[in-house]
C-alpha cells in the first residue's frame, strides 16, 4: 500500500481531473480527499481524514469500491459519491 500522511488537508482534485486511487493509504489532519468538478475513483484503499474523509462538489463524481472510509463524507450540490460495493464506514 502507498502511505501519504498529511497534516492538514489531503489531496485536492479540481475540474477537469480524473484521479484513481488503488492499493494506497491517505490520511490527513483535515479533510483527506477533496474534489471540486473532478472525478475519483478509489478501489482497496484507506481513507482517513479528521475532519473528514471525502468533501465533494461542483458536480463531482466519487467511486468507491473495497474501501475503508474513516471520517465524515460531505456531498454537496450535484456532487455523486457512488458506493460500489464492499466498502467500509467509520
């Protein structure tokens, strides 16, 4: 698995970006993954933000599938996060 540890917020996907995440660890301070008119798919991966794991928008698209999510999942306006199966919630 590839770690990356961040102390305040994670990573940032903005329009027009597709961004798979497969086999990694992401963990942050803040908020782990956020996604403003981007996509993200994440496949058998952990992601951990204390203030919240996904934080979407602007018509936004997540895909989730074997993850383990830990942390609050934000969506808002016509953001999608589609829960593909197997996941894990905390």
């Amino acid at each position: 698995m590839l770690p990356v540890d961040f102390d305040g917020d994670g990573l940032i996907v903005e329009e027009g970006c597709d961004l798979h995440l497969t086999n990694s660890r992401i963990s942050a301070g803040g908020t782990a993954i956020t996604v403003i008119g981007g996509k993200v798919h994440i496949v058998n991966s952990t992601v951990k933000g204390a203030r919240g794991s996904i934080e979407a928008s602007q018509g936004s698209q997540v895909f989730l599938s074997g993850a383990s999510l830990d942390g609050l999942q934000r969506r808002f306006d016509t953001a999608q996060i589609k829960d593909l199966g197997d996941n894990r919630y905390r």
